[in-house]
C-alpha cells in the first residue's frame, strides 16, 4: 500500500508546531496504525531524521496510551476501536491521512502527537475512588448485586482513560469520562456512601482543569474505544443535581440544625 | 551472598498468622517520618503505595507511563484465582497451595505459595469493597470461572478485562491517597539506577522523560514493583514500554537475580503474520475454558477449517493430557503445541499456528451466553486478524508472557540488598518454574494490600536508619554515572536503530533460550548476545538529545540492558542441567517427552550476583524444601 | 459558596439552567403557535383570542416577566458556556469531521441568536408596531395580515421560524439528556419528541406567512 501522511509536528511545548508531509510505499493492510508510524520512524532514524513522537504502550487497546486524531476523527475510522486496534486493510491504497494530536485546553502538548492528560488523573483523584482501608473490606459474597446491575457498572469501568471523548467533543468536553467513573461507582452498592459527594468533587475538579461544557453532542460515544454509551452522562447529571439541589440532610452541612 | 528466606518457624498454616501477630510494629506517630519509594504503579505497587500510605508512611510513587492507571496489569484479561471455594467443588486454600506449588514444577517457596492462598480471599473482599465490578450470578453473588492447571472453579473475573478492573481499583486508593496528600506520584519519570548507602537501599536515580532533567531521590527504602521482562524477546504480550531496567539496575547494585530463565511462553497468542510485527497479543487461557485446541491429522492440510470433519482433527491436549484436557497448564500447552506445529501440522500460512475452537461453545450456548463471556477478546482478535472468531476458529500459537524470574527476595519481600523490597512480577517468589493461569493478579495484590505492610513495618522497626539527602556523595555520584550513560548513548550515532538490536537480541533468545533449549544452543546464544552488546555500544543510533521527551532514548537504555540480561538467562538456563516447567532442556526429557526434573542436584532457586563488568557473575544457591506437598512427577494425565 | 452559587458556576449547572429556561421558553412558544393558529378561524377569532388575554389582569405582564427572566437566564448561561467552550480548543483542528455531532447541535449558539434577534423584531413589529408600517392597536389579524404581505419581512418571519425549528431539534433532546432523564425502556422517545414537537413548531409557523403571501387568507 501507499500512503501520504501529514503529520503534525511540534518539538516542544513551546514550538509552534507544523504539519510534515512523508510518503510511505511499502505498507501491509495487516499492519496495524501505529506499526505503520513503527516503519516510518525506523526510516527517519536511518535517515537521521528525529522520529515521530506518539504514546503507545499495550498495543491491544487496553492501556489507553495511544490516540490521535486520524483525518479529522479521534482514533480513525473505525468504530469502537484505539488506534493500536486500528488496521491498515480499513485504509485504501494512495490515501491521504492526517494525523493530528488531542488538541484541548486541558490536554497542552508535549511533543508530536504526544499530549499530557494528567488532567483525567486528577479529576479521579477528586473524588474517583470508594475509600476503603486494606483490611477492613467485608466478606465478598455479603454484598449482593444484581448481575445486571454488575454488567451495566462494568459498562462504564470500561472507560481505558484515552481522552479521545474529550478531543471529539466539538466542545472539548471531559463529560463522558467523568460520568463514566461517576456510574460506576455510583451503581454499584458499595459507592453509595460516597456517591453525591464523589459527583460534585469530580465536576468541579473537571471544571477547573479547563475542559468545556458537555452540549449533548454525541460526538464521544461515537467514537469511544469502549463504546461507553452517554446514558451514563444522564446517569452522572442526575447524582450531580441532586447533591446541587437537594442533597440528604446529613450532607448539605445544615445538619446541625436538626438538633433544635 | 545471604540468602536466607527467613520464613518463620512453626506449621505451615500458622506462619503467617505467627508472622503478623509477633512483628515488630512501627507506632503510628512514627510512620510519617519514613518516606517510602514506590516504583511502579501495576497491581503491586499501586497497591503497596496506597496501603502504606494509608497507614502513615509517605511514599513516593515513580511510573514512566504518563499516568499511574496505565501500568501493564491493565491488560490481564481473564482473572484472578482466590480459594474462597463459593463453589463447593473441593476448593481450600491448601488446594489453591498445592496445585500452585505443583504448577510451578516444584521449584517455588513453600512457605510463600501457602501464605499467598491464605490471603487470595480477602483481596477479593478488598477489590470489591472498593467497587471491582466482578461478573455475577443471577441471584447477585460472585461467579468464577476455571483455569489451566485447576480442577476446581476459583477465578473471579471483570469479563475479559480483569486486570484493568483489579488495576482501576488499586489506582483509585492511590488517588484517594494523593488526594489526602500522603502520595506524591512522580509519572513519565523512570528509574534509572538504585541508590544504596551504608549497605541499604536509600534511594533511586530517575529521568524525567519530558524535561529530560536526571534527579535523585532520597528514602528510607525503596519497593520496585517494575514487573517482568517478557519483553526481552522484542515480541511478546507485554506492552512496549514494559522493561527490565529497574530491577537490572539494582542486580548490578548488588540484589541477586532468581532463576533468570524461568520465562513462561504462553500457549494462546495471536500467531505473528508480518516482520513489522510489534507485539504478540494474548488470547486470555479463559477461552481454553469453553474453547477446544485442535490441528488437522493430515500434516499441511490447508482446506478452510470448516470444511475439516470432526474424524480428521486432533485434539492433541485432550488426546495427551486428558485428565485436563483443554485446561492444561501453560508451560504443557505451549510445549505440544511447539511440538505438533514443529511435526508440520500446523496451521496459517507460517505453519505456526493452531486451532482454538469456540465455533463449538457458541452452537452449544449461543452466541450471546459466548459474546458476554469473552466479547471483548473476540472483538480484539477480529481487529487484528480481519477473522471472526464466532464463526471460524482462531488461529493461535505460543508467545513470551511472564517471568517467573526475577530479583530474589526473602519471605518478607527483601530482596539481598537491605530496605530493597521487590514486589509482584519483578520478584521470583511464588511461581516456581511455571506459573498457573489468574495467579499473577493475586501474587501482586497480595503483595501490595496484605504483605508488605507488615514486612515493610518490620524493617524500619528493627533498623537503625541514618539521615541521607539528594547531596550525599552515593546520590551524586550514581546520579553522574546515569547522565554519563544517558550521554553516552546519544553519543554512539552509529548507523543502526535500537529497535534493529532488539529484535535480533529477541530472535536469539526465542530461538535458543524459549519453549526448548540445549546446552550447544545456549553457549552459542551467550557468544551472539555478547557480539551483539559490542556491536550495540559501536553502532547504535540514537537520535535527538537528551532534553525533550526523546522515546528513542528510552528505549536505547531498555534495550542496553536487556543486552547484559539475555546473557544471563542463558547462563542459568545452561547451569540448570533439568527439564522444569518451562524450562525444557532438550538432554532432559522422559521417553514421551515430557520434561524430566533432577530434584537432586537442582531442587533450588538459582540465585545470580553481578560481578564487575565483563566478569562472570557467581551463582548461589537457595535450597527449597518440601513438607507439605512431596515433589513428584507433575501429571496431568 | 452556597450551594446554589457554587451550582450556577458548575458547567452541569449552567447546563441545567438553559435546560430549565430553554423548557419555559419552550412551552411559551408552543401556546404561542397554538394561538398564531386562530388565524385560519378569521379575524374574529383571532382578535377575540388576543382580547381575552388582554382582559385577564396582569395575565400578559405575569406572562412577559417569565418570558423575559427565562430568555436573560438562558442568553446569559449559554453565552457564558459557549465562551468557555470556544476557549477549551485553543489550536483547531486541520481536519475535523464528526460522527454524530449534527449541525443544528453545533449551531446552537447561531440559531439561538438568530432566534433572539427575531424576538425582538417580532415585538417592535407586532406587539409595539414601530415597525409595522400600517399598525393597529389592537386589531391583531389586520396587522399580521399587512404585516406578513411584505415579502422581505414574511422572509424573516420563515428564516427565524426555521432557526428555532433547529435550535428546538437539538435542545428538545438535550433536555432530557441534561436533566438526567434517561432509560433504555423511553431513550427512543426522545428524539421522536424532539423531532415532533420541532417540526410542528416550523410547520405550524412557517404556514402563516406562506398562507399569507399566497393570499389563500385574506
């Protein structure tokens, strides 16, 4: 297979970045995305050209490294899959692909297609957990949940982290990851506890990192690796709104007055 | 070289239970003056950074990943083993023991393997507390699956995701820590060098690998939980980033080497189709569950597997294992498969390949019951292959996966160099020769929630620790000889790509030190490994510089020490005159073929320590003992 | 913070506050289109209707004060939201091509201008008449009649009727979406409301001028 790529190149956070254009001749349609990137840099280097920079680890859709905007879609064409999972036999010979880094606000750039998402760790670390100490769980089968209830939670904890919700998002949203984790865990007994309180901190942390407000585009679910459906961003407005308005008395900090 | 295991005296149920109840205690106003480093965030260090966190300590926590959620755990697929026997088929923790110790081909810790089936129900209780999502009965209780190497149901599984659920869970506590201040992670910064002084370990050397800015960092001990080094073989199921650097670094600092050979090949990967292949995705061993391994009878027969019948397949697992049939352990599985493929009965265009059937157990369940079970794994293969799985039988074939190897440590996770603790994959504790399918999630929560709280807490009680700083002269001086390194591989411009050493470094050793091995094969991979570090050192090309994220660089220093750790796998591979689990030496075998132990000479842990540099390194020895389960002959017949 | 402050400065918040406003404002105009429709009964009908909501005291200020507090909330929210939304992608994509998002979703800002901009028009046009050129006080059907029989004004009328028609498509939908309100069992519902409820909006309202300017009512 040919192919043309213009790749978007920035050497640093301070470069200003530019898009290179480099031909590739001798490519397998069962290569995947980024084996293709594989074979290109392997040239640059004997070239002597820096190769391109992109983050890529698990290679099987997993670890959520991977991910750039392929001609104007986060993670390429095909649905439901990470750019690692993405083959070449879904391209056609002679086209013309663009390749281009998460571009949000809250994602700046590091280098090539290479972007910091630390942003997503701290929003979990807002309130992304169920507080339990080591030790002090109770027996595993005295907490029934009902399989469905199970496999609709495992739904949304399927979320790998990728951002890709956030670089679709004509918005530049981060709701279908927060809601996600705000589901999961608020599905399941165990997170109830902590779950009005676990959605208000997440917002709210999602709000300072800069992301822009969810418009109900769509745009993430379609193209989720995971498939995470935007139900859950219903699901997550739903916990938010309540905690807002009309949280339990003994979490809206006017409990106090109960005593009178 | 000490190697005392230090495993408490008494029975072996009550060790543990006699271990935790007498330690020596840290008192908690005291624990938040010890600063702990944590590296890596997989399910064994995540987990030791949260919990330890959580009971006072302050931790320092490093991943080159660019977020702690991304550690390779992530990718386990199909489950973790706990003996909580829900199923009332005749599970028990001694069961759990037994068949792990039996699994590993009788060359694992004893007192180890039991204390790990002790603990396997409550990090199931653990992982659900903090919101796991585990598969389900109907009726809400938890459901299990089986897996190689077991006659009983115990996996617990998240559908073919457990890992990344197991992961996510343990990253959350690390959150939660971060959140309460008692963690401070340091991502994309990867360890490149150990620091010990006054005979401990103090602190560790990293990179920044955006800034580029090399740094020392000083702590009372230091835990690696870096993983395996499957990856030496270039291709393999691991993830690309996955390394051996930390716990090379610490080998060379003086931290033994276990059974550097000890590297577990598994049976169910996606077969390579090309030379730019960059990784062997795993099939999870779940699918043997439901799934039938089969070739055709007639040697090159390359009719569509369909049009095959039934009377012209072999199904050479359950015709020689038939006692486990499809659920042999991986070590087994891989060997026949190597076996039948090697006789010209493989399958795919290389030959290479074999059959794993689901087409069965999806007539016989349906395609919806199948889909809910492995989805997401059938979903993966046909990404890659273009194939579906529901309808034709995946093709599939062995590939590195795992290293039981790894730094050696005591029954408290010690590894010989006092305050090194080393934790999950990148220790060698618990899996002997060849590990059981779904243990690894369980060896490496073990070691995070359970274990080393206690043992990490032992040390410090029981140790006197002076004042160091960044600014001593050990941190800088090991913080010059990596930037000294660093430079030096930018330096070479020679005209090859790292990725061209690794790959030929990789084709060596799966040739010569993979599912077979013998003693002429090993010798001449050692000469080939060691022209090849000359070759790499004179002509290896690494671009960029040193102040920008440059993953060329990163990968040169990975590469440089799999260079030096390939050798020593093939050393101890050649010194282990045995065929163990998975490792089988072609002198070694049983007129059918199977591998033939030598309890005698070789009932040991084969413990390696570096010398100087081009010197040969000396082997030790760690006798194992066995009281509870007598070493036999492992059948599965 | 309060929480009702602290609410308002969420992007949820504020996404629920043009909900919220959007749904009043929603209702108004489907009462208002319901009584744009008296005109096919004749003038009569149509001014009688008009009386009847003038004679009940303070109905049509109660009426307008809703209106009015609604449509601020709603402009002021959204502006606000769309600012920082244009802010969160400082570099642009060289490509961009969506999968779901549709236009009207992307638009909402524009048709939303649009709409405000013709509400204006349409009360300095209809309620008020500075700038009808032949008004009546309350002779209602005479002045949509002469109003409407401008060919460039009935244009406006149709553009302004089409935008909300859009806006609607997309914030019908997101309603439910904003507010929580999803099930497997009703989710299909909810782009059939909104595509409903969003044509017969332009339906019924485009009919008026187009029945006007075709003189099939005089």
């Amino acid at each position: 297979m040919r192919l043309t790529l213009h790749i978007w190149r920035q050497r640093n956070r301070n470069d200003r970045g530019r898009f290179v254009k480099y031909e590739i001749n001798d490519v397998s349609p069962d290569m995947s995305f980024l084996e293709m990137l594989d074979v290109l840099n392997q040239r640059l280097i004997e070239h002597g050209e820096e190769p391109v920079a992109f983050e890529h680890d698990c290679r099987e859709g997993i670890c959520g490294c991977c991910g750039m905007v392929i001609n104007g879609v986060a993670n390429g064409p095909e649905k439901g899959t990470t750019v690692c999972q993405l083959h070449l036999r879904h391209f056609r010979d002679g086209d013309v692909i663009y390749i281009e880094p998460w571009r949000s606000r809250a994602f700046p750039a590091i280098k090539d297609l290479v972007v910091d998402r630390s942003a997503l760790d701290r929003i979990m670390q807002a309130g992304g957990f169920i507080s339990v100490r080591a030790g002090s769980a109770p027996e595993a089968n005295t907490v029934l949940i009902p399989k469905e209830t199970a496999e609709l939670a495992m739904d949304a904890a399927g979320c790998i982290g990728c951002g890709a919700c956030v670089a679709s998002c004509p918005n530049g949203a981060a709701a279908l990851f927060v809601a996600a984790k705000i589901s999961h865990l608020g599905l399941l007994p165990q997170g109830q506890p902590e779950r009005h309180r676990r959605a208000r901190a997440m917002v709210r942390q999602m709000d300072r990192e800069g992301f822009g407000a969810c418009s109900n585009h769509r745009e993430c679910e379609a193209v989720c690796p995971k498939r995470i459906s935007i139900r859950f961003i219903a699901l997550a407005n739903r916990d938010f709104l309540k905690e807002s308005l009309a949280p339990s008395e003994a979490t809206s900090g006017k409990a106090k007055n109960a005593k009178k | 070289m000490n190697l005392a295991p230090k495993v408490p005296s008494g029975p072996l149920e009550e060790k543990w239970t006699r271990y935790r109840s007498t330690v020596k205690l840290v008192s908690p106003a005291n624990k938040g003056n010890f600063t702990v480093i944590v590296v890596g965030t997989g399910l064994a260090g995540a987990s030791a950074a949260a919990t330890l966190a959580d009971l006072g300590y302050n931790v320092l926590v490093f991943c080159f990943q660019d977020s702690a959620r991304r550690a390779h755990s992530v990718a386990a697929q199909g489950g973790i083993n706990a003996a909580k026997n829900y199923r009332n088929d005749g599970d028990s923790t001694m069961r759990l023991f037994s068949e792990t110790v039996a699994g590993g081909d009788f060359r694992s810790r004893e007192a180890n393997v039991y204390r790990l089936a002790e603990i396997s129900g409550g990090i199931i209780d653990q992982c659900v507390a903090q919101g796991v999502p585990f598969a389900r009965e109907y009726s809400g209780y938890l459901a299990n699956r089986s897996f190689g190497g077991s006659l009983v149901s115990r996996t617990f599984y998240c559908r073919g995701q457990t890992g990344q659920q197991l992961l996510l869970g343990a990253y959350s506590a690390l959150c939660h820590q971060v959140t309460l201040g008692r963690v401070k992670v340091f991502a994309r910064t990867e360890m490149l060098d150990l620091v010990v002084a006054g005979g401990r370990a103090r602190g560790i050397v990293t990179r920044d690998l955006v800034t580029g800015r090399v740094e020392a960092h000083a702590a009372d001990a230091v835990l690696l939980a870096t993983g395996g080094y499957a990856n030496v073989f270039f291709l393999s199921t691991n993830a690309r980033g996955a390394n051996a650097t930390a716990i090379w670094r610490a080998y060379r600092r003086g931290a033994g080497f276990a059974n550097p050979c000890f590297t577990q090949i598994h049976p169910t990967c996606i077969p390579q189709s090309g030379h730019y292949q960059s990784k062997l995705p795993l099939m999870s061993e779940a699918l043997r569950n439901d799934g039938r391994v089969w070739v055709p009878k007639l040697k090159g027969d390359t009719r569509d597997p369909a049009e095959i019948p039934e009377s012209e397949r072999d199904y050479y697992l359950e015709r020689m294992y038939p006692g486990y049939g499809n659920l042999a352990p991986r070590d087994i599985a891989s060997r026949a498969t190597k076996r039948v493929c090697d006789e010209g009965y493989g399958v795919g265009v290389s030959g290479r390949g074999v059959y794993l059937d689901l087409t069965g157990a999806t007539a016989r369940l349906g395609e919806d019951a199948v889909r809910e079970r492995y989805g997401n794994l059938f979903e993966m293969y046909e990404c890659i292959t273009g194939e579906e799985p529901w309808k034709a039988p995946m093709r599939i074939y062995p590939a590195p996966h795992y290293t039981m190897g790894g730094l050696w440590v005591d029954y408290g996770l010690q590894s010989t160099i006092a305050g090194l603790f080393v934790l999950g994959e990148a220790n060698f504790s618990d899996h002997g020769a060849n590990r059981l399918g779904a243990s690894a999630l369980m060896q490496g929560l073990a070691d995070g929630y359970f274990i080393i709280p206690y043992t990490l807490g032992e040390y410090f009680a029981g140790a006197i620790l002076e004042k160091v700083s960044p600014a001593d002269q050990k941190f800088t001086e090991a913080q010059k000889e990596v930037e000294d390194r660093v430079a030096r591989l930018l330096s070479v411009q020679g005209r090859r790509t790292v990725d061209s050493f690794h790959r030929e470094l990789g084709a060596v050793l799966w040739e010569h030190c993979g599912m077979s091995r013998d003693a002429a094969g090993l010798r001449a991979a050692t000469g080939k490994i060691r022209a090849l570090r000359g070759q790499f050192w004179e002509d290896v090309r690494v671009p960029g510089d040193a102040a920008d994220l440059n993953q060329e660089l990163e990968k040169a220093g990975r590469v440089a020490d799999y260079l030096e750790l390939g050798e020593l796998m093939c050393r101890d591979a050649l010194a282990r005159e045995e065929s163990c689990g998975c490792h089988f030496r072609e002198e070694f075998q049983t007129t059918d073929g199977e591998a033939m132990r030598d309890d005698g000479r070789f009932c040991h842990v084969a413990v390696w320590e570096f010398a100087a540099e081009d010197r040969e390194p000396a082997r030790y020895v760690e006798p194992l003992t066995f009281e509870a389960v007598k070493p036999a002959e492992r059948s599965y017949k | 913070m309060h929480r009702v402050a602290e609410f308002y400065r969420s992007t949820p918040g504020k996404k629920f506050v043009t909900t919220v406003t959007g749904a009043v404002l929603f209702a108004y105009v489907v009462l208002h289109t319901l009584g744009n429709l008296q005109i096919y009964f004749g003038t009569r009908m149509l001014n009688a209707y008009a009386g009847l909501l003038h004679s009940v005291p303070g109905l049509v200020w109660a009426v307008r004060f809703v209106i009015a507090l609604s449509g601020t909330l709603h402009v002021v929210a959204a502006v606000q939201l769309t600012i920082r939304n244009w802010g969160s992608r400082p570099i642009r994509y060289m490509v961009q091509r969506y999968r779901e998002a549709d236009w009207a979703g992307r638009t909402m800002i524009w048709s939303g201008t649009g709409v405000a901009a013709f509400a204006v028009y349409h009360v300095l046009h209809l309620a008020l008449g500075s700038v009808h050129p032949d008004f009546v006080p309350g002779d209602v059907y005479h002045n949509v009649m002469a109003g409407l029989l401008v060919l460039p004004v009935s244009i406006i009328y149709i553009a302004a009727v089409v935008l909300l028609g859009l806006h609607l498509y997309h914030g019908l939908w997101s309603f439910f979406q904003t507010l929580g309100w999803s099930h497997p069992l009703y989710d299909s519902w909810r782009r059939a409301f909104a595509t409903a409820f969003a044509v017969g909006v332009v339906a019924g309202n485009v009919s008026i001028p187009v029945t006007v300017l075709l003189r099939l009512i005089s």
